[in-house]
C-alpha cells in the first residue's frame, strides 16, 4: 500500500547515535535510512529525515529510535507527517518511549480498524482544528487498530 511520510529527527550532537540508522538494515522491520539534514554552509549538526513511501516499510522505526543510546533524551524531538495529516506530528521521549505530544489546535483522527491483520495499521489523520469547516467523526478506541503504526 502506497502512503507516503516524511520524519526528521531532531537530537543535538547525537550524529554516533544515529549513524546506524543512516545506512541500510536487512533485518529490520522497516526499510530506508535516515539521512542527515544539512545546511547551506555545511553541517546542520542534530537533523536527520527520511521519505517513507509505504505503509508496510515503516512500523517500528520509533522502537528502533526508543533503543537509541540517548546522551540527552529529553532534547529528542521527532516530526512525523503522514499524506493525510495537515501539520506534522511530534514525538518526545517520556519514561524512555517516544509518545506523541498534543499539539495546540490539532487533533489526531482515526479509522475503524481493519477486519484482519494483513493490512498494515493506520495512524489516523493528524489535523487542525482551527482551519477544517467540517472535522471527521472520532472512531471509539475500542474500534481502533492497536498495533503502533511506527
């Protein structure tokens, strides 16, 4: 299934942490690797994004970045933009998991899950309230896939 998103990851001087995640790894759960942000002068120092174009080669990139040895894990930020979503997303670290945070004026919407298991799990809609005449109805927790989309 096609759907495309794009994650920066923000972490001051961590480039020794995340360089695994810059190359390419067979066996992990998803595919691609994260390259570095740069600026117009030369090194950007703490960003790294990555394109994500399917939904399958995706889950479990945030377990992965949750293992990462973190010297300062309260300065990592991740930004996630799904096709859906209106704004990016963000994802901090509390208790040592990347959890979303609520963003002011933003409100994250989801499907009914999927009958069964082979289709890959849908984050939902991140979208702003502010802006939107008409909002999608809200699907009950109970009716929503429980598998973690990243």
């Amino acid at each position: 299934m096609s759907r495309a998103a794009d994650v920066i990851v923000l972490a001051p001087y961590c480039d020794d942490v995340m360089e695994p995640l810059t190359r390419e790894e067979p066996g992990r759960s998803w595919w691609g690797r994260f390259e570095p942000v740069r600026a117009q002068e030369g090194g950007f120092g703490y960003g790294w994004a990555i394109e994500f174009d399917k939904a399958r080669g995706r889950s479990g990139f945030l377990k992965d970045l949750e293992s990462l040895p973190w010297p300062h894990p309260g300065g990592v930020q991740v930004l996630i933009r799904d096709q859906d979503d209106d704004c990016f997303g963000l994802w901090m670290l509390h208790d040592g998991k990347l959890v979303e945070v609520p963003l002011p004026r933003t409100e994250r919407f989801h499907r009914p899950a999927r009958p069964t298991e082979e289709f890959p799990p849908d984050p939902g809609m991140l979208l702003r309230t502010d802006i939107r005449q008409q909002l999608p109805e809200q699907t009950p927790s109970e009716l929503r896939d429980p598998r973690p989309a990243w």
